[in-house]
C-alpha cells in the first residue's frame, strides 16, 4: 500500500467513526388548535391553546422548554379578547398538571426567592399583532379542574400593535428594579390584574414571582389565603404571529 492510499484509508476510517459518533436530529414536534406536547422530561408542557378561534396556526417545539410559531392566520378584532394564547407553563392548567412542579403554593407561604422564572423570545414586528405576556394563575383552593377563581396576574414583557392590557390603568409600581403600569379587571369570576413593562424586553432572568404576588395582595386584588397553582409564559395573539419564539423558559421553586 502506497503512504498516500495509507492516508485515504485512515481519513475513511475516521470519518466512519465519527459518523457512528453522530446524535441524528431530534424531530420538531408541531402543535395546532389547542394541543399539547409535554417537553424537557415532563418539567413543562407546551401547549397552543387556540381557544377563541378557528383559523389555521400552528407552533412547534424541539422538546425541550422553547417553541415558535410556525404560521399563523389569525386576524380577531383588537378591542375583542385575543384568539388564542400559545405559551409554555408549570404547574396545572384547567386541572392538566406538570408532574412535581412544587405546586400549589398557598400565597402566605410565598416568600421572596421561593418561586422564579426566567424567560427569553424573539418578537417579530411587521403588521403582527400580540403581547409577550406571563400568565400566572392563583386559586381560591389549592386545585381545580377548571377556569381558577382567584386572580389572574399578567406580567407584560412587551406588545406589537394596537392592544393593551384589559380593565383600566391603577397605577404605576418599580418591583426589582423594573417600572411597571398596573392594570385592574374584574372578570367573570376572577380577578385579573396587568403589569406592563414601560421598558419593554426581548428576556427577564429570575423574575421573583413573591414581588408582583405581594404588589396585587396589597391593592387588595388577591388574598393571602389563595393559592398559587400555575405560570405560563407565552402570546396572545390577535393578528398573525409567525416567527413568535420562546428560546428558553424556566420557573425555579426553592
């Protein structure tokens, strides 16, 4: 054998060995009209929920705490409720539960640094209209298999378009640094209480859910006695929405 067939022959080998190496590609799960895929070894689940609308859309997930909008067709009236709310959570939604989320929490027990959240995305612009948007649920009792009877706290990252948060504007707070307009709505059986970030962002790190918990229990908007049950994090969307991504999603409970 000549040096330089040695040569062929070695390269070969080595690329044979590192093709046997190789992890092939995790195949995109896709999700539309309201289904749900349980990602990062059950920490989370990623749902669609298109609850009010019938047009096509879709997002997918890798499997792990992300997913994107893939297409979307959505177009609802921005003075109407939005068409659906594509997100990621912890904790139980209408009564389906991540498994050892370390919830329920009873308000009383939450203390600064028990529970966390980190979340990062990517916000396309253009005629698309939505809000970035943290959904954290509180109950009266410590489950339901239902719609939640406490309080409902969102935390605005930012929007796209004509929207803003439901009810009236309360108030204006600075919680870990971050200033914040609060916003006030009575539901149909619930509270729900609105705080849009005046700086708005891409991604927070380690939000203390305790903060804006404390901030609502002082205006007298959720008790001490409720529990909380759930965070999701995603998009309501009232007009398109392709291209919407969470990068990476975490909720800590110490």
């Amino acid at each position: 054998m000549t040096l330089r067939n040695r040569f062929v022959t070695l390269a070969a080998l080595v690329s044979i060995g590192l093709g046997a190496l190789s992890t092939p590609a995790v195949a995109a799960t896709t999700l539309c009209h309201s289904q749900t895929a349980s990602v990062a070894g059950g920490t989370y689940i990623v749902q669609n929920d298109e609850w009010n609308s019938s047009a096509n859309e879709c997002i997918s997930t890798s499997g792990g705490a992300d997913f994107a909008v893939v297409n979307s067709s959505m177009n609802s009236p921005t003075g109407q409720p939005p068409a659906g709310y594509p997100s990621i959570y912890k904790g139980c939604h209408w009564g389906a539960c991540t498994p050892n989320s370390g919830f329920p929490i009873q308000v009383s027990a939450l203390s600064a640094g028990k529970v966390t959240t980190s979340w990062s995305t990517s916000q396309p612009a253009g005629s698309n209209v939505y809000d970035v948007a943290y959904d954290v649920w509180y109950n009266q009792s410590a489950s339901t298999s239902g719609q939640p009877n406490g309080t409902e706290v969102m935390i605005w990252l930012a929007h796209n378009g004509n929207v803003g948060p439901a009810g009236s504007k309360v108030g204006t707070v600075t919680v870990g640094g971050v200033q914040y307009d609060v916003w006030y709505a009575r539901q149909s059986g619930w509270n729900l209480v609105s705080y849009a970030r005046t700086n708005p962002t891409t991604s927070v790190n380690d939000i203390d859910v305790h903060d804006l918990t404390a901030d609502s229990v002082g205006r007298g908007y959720l008790q001490n006695s409720w529990w909380l049950i759930d965070v999701e994090a995603g998009f309501e969307l009232w007009k398109g929405g392709t291209g919407l991504a969470t990068h990476s999603f975490s909720v800590t409970v110490n």
